[in-house]
C-alpha cells in the first residue's frame, strides 16, 4: 500500500465518525446551493469582457 492510500484510509476512515447523519443532511444541500451561486455570479456578474472582432 502506498504512502498515499494509507493517509487517505486514515483520513476518510474518520470522516463518518465525525459526522452524524444529520450533520450530512444540512452540509450537502448547503454546499451545493452555494456552489450554485458562485457559479452563477462568476457566469453573469463577472463575466470575462470580450473584444469585438474587426
């Protein structure tokens, strides 16, 4: 096993026992929602200014 597998099952292997399952049920919808508006934002606010072609 790699250096790297055997952090990864170390890290994720705590993850659940960290967290209830009532935890996951307001993290996820969270997450996504701001992931959502970000995207959004970055899509219609910030959008790249484009120069028009001669």
């Amino acid at each position: 096993m790699s250096f790297a597998t055997y952090y990864m099952h170390l890290i994720f292997g705590r993850i659940p026992s960290m967290m209830s399952s009532d935890l996951i049920l307001y993290i996820v919808p969270a997450l996504t929602i701001s992931i959502l508006f970000f995207s959004l934002k970055i899509m219609f606010f910030n959008s790249p200014k484009l120069r028009k072609v001669k």
